[in-house]
C-alpha cells in the first residue's frame, strides 16, 4: 500500500450536533429515549473584543509562542461586559486508527497527570498543514502505523472559554504497519496496543476527549 493512494473518504467541517433542536434523554424503563425539546437561548451579540498580553517568561527558548496568555475583554449589546484569560493555542489532531476490527493504543507518559496512559495517538498540526496530513504523520511518528482512507471531523472546540485552541478527529479504519514508530525527543512512549473493538470499553480510557473521539467513530 502507498501513501500516494491515499484519499478522504468523507469529511465533517462542523460538529454534527450544530443546529440541533431536541435533545434525546434515556428515561428509566423506557424502551427507547423521551424527547424533549431544548430551550431556545438568544446570545447577546459581542460587539467588539479587546486583547492585551500577559508576559510569561519560560526556562526554554520558544515557551512563549506556545503558552501565549492574553486578557481579552468582550462588551456585549446588552451593555455587559466580560474580562477572562484566554490562552491563544493552534490546532491539533488526535487519531482514531482501526486494524482488523481492533483500536490501536499507545502506553505514554503524560507530565502533566504525572503517570503513564492509555490514549490514542495525536499532536499538533503544523503550519500549513492538513488535518489529514498531520494525521498521518503523527500516527507514524508514535506507532509506525499509517493508513489509507479516514473520515474528518471538526474542528471542536477544548475549553471554549479559556483557550483558543481546538481539534479535529481523524478516524482511519485501514490502518496498517508501515514502519517502526520514531516519537519525538522528549516523548515516552511504552508500548503500542491493540484493543478489539467488542473488549473497548473494558479498558480505562482517561482522557475524555479520546472517549469522545471513539464515539464518533462509531465504536
């Protein structure tokens, strides 16, 4: 198999719930979901927003690019006004690669929550880069895998009040073994795991966008 071959089976440019004016809500005994409808909200329109910059200073040359802290204010028509700390991020893309009726995992350490993890292998989009190429170059970097065919989602938003980043979800449900995996310095990662789709959700998945992602992809 080529990568030249490659191609986008579909694509999602917006979160499929957009627009959406019910909302489906399992009741006990019920056979099936009671709907009910949601409550209509009229957002008051901004009307201009303000940005001043917050200085960090990291122990790492480049920290600043990417852990810019800036202090936006938004007034509203209503005559309110808002002042919070947005953290000013790019894009990244997590994976959702299926072999065979099988996921496939990475064991990492993750820093921040001091302790090795399940996750699905993800990582930033670089400049003028696709979703689906950083996609793929970031499922080879982690497992050696690649893929042919994937479906595009996105992009979502990941705290839509305090940072301006977002992801896009990628699933490849041909993945095949390409290569051996080459992670970035700095990475640790502790193995590579297949898990059958029917013993999913026996494992612990942790991070919850990845449970997210798994969903989407309809597993």
């Amino acid at each position: 198999m080529n990568d030249r071959n490659c191609r986008v089976a579909s694509y999602s440019a917006s979160p499929a719930w957009e627009g959406a004016t019910e909302l489906q809500v399992q009741t006990s005994g019920s056979a099936a979901p009671a709907v009910v409808p949601a409550p209509a909200v009229v957002p008051a329109p901004a009307r201009h927003i303000r940005a001043r910059g917050v200085a960090f200073r990291g122990p790492h040359a480049g920290d600043e690019s990417r852990f810019l802290l800036e202090e936006w204010t938004t007034e509203f028509d209503d005559g309110t006004s808002s002042r919070d700390y947005v953290w000013v991020r790019g894009q990244y893309v997590l994976v959702v690669p299926i072999l065979n009726r099988a996921v496939v995992f990475i064991r990492q350490y993750k820093k921040a929550a001091e302790r090795t993890l399940l996750v699905l292998p993800w990582g930033g989009i670089e400049r003028g880069e696709s979703p689906l190429d950083a996609g793929r170059r970031e499922l080879q970097e982690e497992t050696g895998y690649s893929f042919g065919t994937a479906e595009i989602y996105g992009p979502f938003y990941d705290l839509p009040d305090k940072s301006t980043g977002g992801h896009w979800v990628v699933v490849a449900r041909n993945a095949y073994r390409k290569a051996d995996p080459s992670p970035d310095d700095g990475e640790r990662i502790y193995g590579i795991e297949l898990i059958p789709v029917g013993q999913l959700w026996r494992h612990h998945i942790p991070v919850l966008m990845h449970v997210g992602a798994l969903r989407l992809a309809g597993l």
